[in-house]
C-alpha cells in the first residue's frame, strides 16, 4: 500500500474550495495525524483513536474526486468525535457517530461549497447516515459524475438491462438478475454461480448478438 503524508498546504488539493480551513481547524484541535492513501479497494477511509497520549490517525484515499474525498474525510472525523465523547462505549455507527456525522454534514453544506446535486443527495445522509459508502448509491451515482478519471466504456449495474451481459474487471462474464434488496443477483455465465453485486460496480457491458 503506497501511503504519503501530506503537510496541511498540499491538503488543498486534495479538497473543494473553500474547505481547506475548515479542515484543518478540526485536523489541528483534534491533533489528527492525516495521511493521504493513494491505493485501496477495500476502504476509503480508517480512523484509529488517539490512545493514551498519542495523535488520532485517519488515513484516507486519494485517489478520489475532491467531493468524495471531503465526504470520506468527514466520515472519518465524525469517528473521532465520536471516540472523544464515548470513547469506545457505542457501537462504531450507531446513533452517536450517526448525529456527528450528521451535524458535519450541515456544516459543509451551509458553506455551499458542493455542487447543486451533490448538496440535494446529501440530504438524505443527514438524515440517516449510512455506516459504508455503498449503502448511498445515490449520492455515490452523483459523486462518480465528478471523477476526473472515467473508464471508458463502463457502467454502474443500475445502468445495466435485466437479462444483458456484463463483464466485471477479472475479466468474467455475468447476466444481470433482479434487484434482491440493495444489490443484484447476477449468475456467472460460465458456472452458473450466483453472486451479488453492488449498484455501483462499474462493469462493461456486452452487446447483444
């Protein structure tokens, strides 16, 4: 995993306009030791608490757009706040973080430094937090659209036809099922497997014959 620390000037570029102040209040009162992942695919974010004397870490990807990136940070920090006032006597996304998560959120979006659509999908986030980013595929749908690297070609799930074949980056080869709750059934076309798959995987679709 190639991770870089970041000093607080070259964080801006990491974060939309406007932000960057913001940021950093809460990275210096909290004393957060910030450092900026340029690859994982199992998480966006990690938080790990200050312990007896040291500095709270967050570790987050930057690889992302500048949206996501603020969002996931924010995400982060609402664990940290969290751990201040509970330390580890609440669930790690229960109600507690759910309200810090909640009121950062309102914060950001009273400074309207997201854009028009972003600032709509996150409506339903402050309201409801949800603990992982793939439990928001709206608001995930319309971050993607910010992504300053796209892959040609590719798609989320949601954008592919029941019954239409896809091929997923490990090069195997789907017919998209139905919507069973938040994800879709797909079976593999090779073994007849069934596996579930996230509205916002990113596949290739293939035409029919």
């Amino acid at each position: 995993m190639a991770v870089s620390e970041h000093p607080m000037h070259a964080l801006a570029d990491f974060l939309p306009d406007n932000t960057f102040d913001r940021v950093v209040h809460y990275i210096h009162h909290y004393r957060v030791h910030l450092t900026i992942s340029k690859q994982r695919k199992s998480v966006l974010g990690d938080y790990r608490h200050s312990g007896w004397g040291g500095n709270h870490r967050i570790s987050v990807n930057g690889n992302m757009n500048k949206y996501e990136f603020l969002l996931t940070l924010l995400h982060e920090l609402a664990h940290l706040l969290t751990y201040e006032q509970y330390k580890n006597k609440v669930e790690p996304h229960g109600k507690e973080w759910k309200n810090h998560y909640s009121l950062l959120l309102v914060d950001f979006v009273q400074q309207k430094v997201f854009p028009e659509d972003i600032e709509k999908a996150l409506q339903k986030s402050i309201i409801n937090p949800s603990a992982t980013a793939n439990g928001e595929t709206e608001l995930l749908l319309v971050l993607r659209k910010y992504d300053l690297v796209k892959k040609e070609g590719h798609h989320p799930i949601i954008e592919v036809p029941e019954g239409a074949l896809f091929q997923t980056e490990n090069g195997k080869v789907f017919r998209k099922g139905a919507k069973r709750r938040k994800r879709f059934e797909c079976v593999e076309v090779k073994t007849g497997l069934r596996y579930t798959f996230s509205p916002i995987t990113e596949v290739r679709i293939i035409p029919a014959p």
